[in-house]
C-alpha cells in the first residue's frame, strides 16, 4: 500500500460544517485551562465540544482522526491591502467569506498578519498584536459562523498574561534565531495561523521558521514556534498549513505530506524585492509537485507584499492566479481524482528513500 494511504497518525481534525465530527482511538486530545477533552473509543463523537471555546494548548500527544473522503473540495483564497485599523480589515474578511460562501467554497485562506500592518512601518503589526480571546478573535469566528466557512490565516497574538506588547526589540544569538539569552523574558509576540470553522478556533500553529533574511529579523519581535503546524480535516480533505517564510523549507511541505496532507495551506505577507517573485512563483510551485498535493498560497498585495497568491494542483499547474496589484479573490474546486491520478503517476511518497523529517 503506498505510503499516503496509510493510516497515518495524525495531529488532525474532521470537520463538517464546522463541527469536530469523528475522533479515532485517541488519548488526551486538548488542554483547555481548566478543561480537558477526552476521546478514546472509536468512532467516539465529540460533536460540539466545548473545547473550541477557549484558546487552545496542544499537548505532547498525537491522535488519529478519520472522515470520509469526499471527491471535491470548492476552496477560496483571498488577497488585499492589510490597514492598520483592525475593523476594517474585519469588514474585508467579512465580504469576501460572503463572497466566497455564495460560490460554495468550504474554505477561505487569508494573507498573513489579519489585525493590523502599515508598509511603511514594520512595528506595526506586532504593535497591534491581541489576545486569543481578543475582540478581532471573537468576530472572525462570528464571521465563520455567519457564513458557514472555515477561514484560515494568521494573526498576532500577546504572550499569555499580557495585555499590551513591550519593547520586544531584542539581540538575540546568531547561531540560533529566535533564542533568547539565557534569563532574559521572552516578551515577543506569537505569529498564530488559526484554523477558525463553525465559529470557533478550531486549531492554532505558531510560525516555526521566522525571517530572518534579506537584512530582516522577524525573530527580533516575534517568538518562534515549537511544534510542526497541524494537518485538519475539511470535509474529507486533509489539510496542511504553512505561514510565509515557511514554504522555503520543503522538509516542512513533506512534514505535512508524510502525515497525510492532500492540500497545502500558505499564508503569506511575501515581501516584495530583487528575486522574490520567482521565488514565490517556483517554491509554492515545488511543494505541490514534490509532494503531489494541492497548494493554496495566499500573500498580501500592498506597495511592501507581492500578492500573486494562486492555487496549483498536484503536478504545478497554477488553476487560479491573482495579480501584484489588486484586492481579489481566487478560487477553484479541488478535484481528488486529479490528487490520485498524479500520486500513481508520479509515486514521490511511496519511491521515497529518506525518513520523515524531524524537528529540532
């Protein structure tokens, strides 16, 4: 049996209209505070769990979920100008998760950095970082809600307990970005890709690989991640997430493959600059083809940030493409017929010789 067949084991989540609909012989699945949600008998149903109400702690365990492939899956991916006032860009995640729910979409991918961001000032968006349980929080899962879609995109959020963001400009070691010094508070913000569906949070990952490239240091206001981002499961279709300067590390793309991911999910703020485009263009190109999935990649289009976002299928043809100037909305219906058909042709999961990639 080829190795994407496998029942892999899987840190996932089976959604139908955005419940959690199925978990599969799982331990300990999620601490949330002062509750902590249990699923341990198969096919045990954990329809409406109150698990998502409250911001999410992971814990060291792994689950395995199952749902039903399904032979399409409509997706959205949605580009434009991030302002620095939060409710405004609320009001343009409102209208395209409209726009995109009356074309069917199931799922709507957002740039990279929702709350706030200024072109011409970097501080910006971490400055406006909120709390989990913040108010732009609480109406994008509104926005969810309403409209019946699963929205995916980042976000930045404060350290536990913090209430406004500190002077967070650090220097930090160079053999390792992201590591304080030891002693030293760690004050920066978390860049937070959540997975919002049903009205609630359904699942976060904090951006592992942060820029520190290109005479940039992200790492000099943002905390770095310690865990491989999630692979959820929407309506049938196994979904894997990425933010930004992530997409350059294809052990990351093939983390996801390897514990089933038929769609990639990147949300981007790619910034514009000598050789970025064709970067943009030929990596988000490359973990499709390499890991024979789909790969829906989402930037910011400002006078900083490169928009182009696009939809490429398993084989690197882009289906949908936006351009370097304009708000828009792509989308396009994933078709798992053409996901099987390129994974028989073209084995790269099954013929591969290394071992799954590690984190360290």
């Amino acid at each position: 049996m080829p190795r994407y067949c496998r029942t892999f084991v899987l840190r996932s989540l089976s959604f139908t209209n955005g419940d959690v609909r199925r978990a599969v012989a799982c331990t300990t699945v999620y601490s949330t505070g002062s509750n902590t949600a249990l699923a341990v008998d198969t096919h045990a149903m954990v329809r409406g769990m109150t698990m998502f109400d409250s911001p999410i702690t992971r814990l060291d365990r792994y689950s395995n979920f199952t749902s039903e492939q399904t032979a399409y899956l409509q997706v959205a991916v949605a580009q434009f100008t991030v302002q620095r006032d939060p409710e405004h860009n609320l009001n343009i995640i409102d209208n395209y998760a409209s726009k995109a729910a009356r074309r069917g979409a199931r799922l709507l991918l957002l740039p990279e950095g929702l709350i706030a961001r200024d072109g011409n000032d970097d501080r910006c968006t971490v400055e406006h970082a909120q709390p989990m349980n913040s108010p732009f929080v609480r109406k994008l899962r509104r926005i969810s809600a309403m409209h019946g879609i699963t929205l995916m995109g980042t976000i930045h959020i404060l350290p536990e307990g913090t209430n406004a963001v500190h002077n967070v400009r650090h220097t930090l070691p160079t053999d390792m970005p992201g590591r304080m010094a030891a002693g030293e508070p760690d004050r920066r913000v978390s860049n937070v890709f959540v997975v919002v569906s049903g009205g609630k949070i359904a699942y976060t990952y904090d951006k592992l690989h942060l820029y520190d490239a290109f005479a940039t240091r992200e790492s000099d206001m943002v905390r770095p991640g310690d865990e491989l981002p999630p692979v959820v499961d929407i309506d049938g279709w196994r979904v894997g997430v990425m933010t930004c300067y992530d997409v350059r590390f294809p052990e990351m793309a093939r983390s996801l493959a390897a514990r089933g991911a038929e769609v990639i999910a990147v949300s981007a703020a790619w910034v514009r600059g000598e050789y970025k485009q064709r970067h943009w263009e030929l990596m988000t190109a490359a973990r499709a083809v390499e890991n024979t999935c789909y790969v829906l990649a989402c930037s910011e289009v400002s006078n900083r940030n490169i928009g182009l976002s696009r939809i490429i299928d398993p084989m690197g043809n882009v289906i949908a493409q936006a351009d370097d100037a304009n708000a828009s909305m792509i989308d396009a219906l994933l078709r798992r017929d053409v996901l099987e058909s390129a994974r028989v042709a073209l084995p790269l999961l099954d013929n591969r010789r290394f071992a799954d990639p590690e984190l360290r």
